[in-house]
C-alpha cells in the first residue's frame, strides 16, 4: 500500500483516464504508481512520457523492461 493516496479512477478524466482504462485492460486495474503520480497531471504526464521515450529509444529489449519491473515489483512486495 502507498503512503500516499492515489486519485479514485472513476474521477480521473481525459488522457489519464484512458492510460487507467488501458492498465485495467492489461493487468487488471489501474498501476497504483499511476494512481499516486495522477494526484498531479504534470507530474503523471512526465512520468508516460519517460517510459515512452524510454520504449521509443529501442535501447532496452521489451523482454528486459518486463523482467526489470518484474523484478522492482518483487522487491516493493508486489505481487506483480
């Protein structure tokens, strides 16, 4: 759990709720990560904008971006 509260989903609007909706699509819910950078819009839309610049460089292998996060989950207690 978050020290933190994240935003509830159900009241974010525009392009943070579609990156909500498309996270409940691929995982299940809303990353609680994103729910916390969402409390302030600029701050999540530069956090997606690093992870895309990060996916649009090629320099890291998806698969390697999945065990990394995987692992970064593993250590947070998540049960990613």
């Amino acid at each position: 759990m978050a020290r933190i509260e994240g935003v509830d989903p159900a009241r974010a609007t525009g392009e943070i709720r579609a990156v909500f909706a498309a996270q409940a699509k691929r995982w299940g819910a809303p990353l609680l990560n994103h729910l916390v950078y969402a409390r302030r819009p600029s701050i999540f839309r530069g956090a997606r904008a690093m992870w895309g610049g990060l996916d649009a460089s090629g320099l890291l292998d998806p698969a390697l971006v999945a065990l990394v996060n995987r692992r970064v989950a593993g250590h947070n207690g998540c049960v990613f």
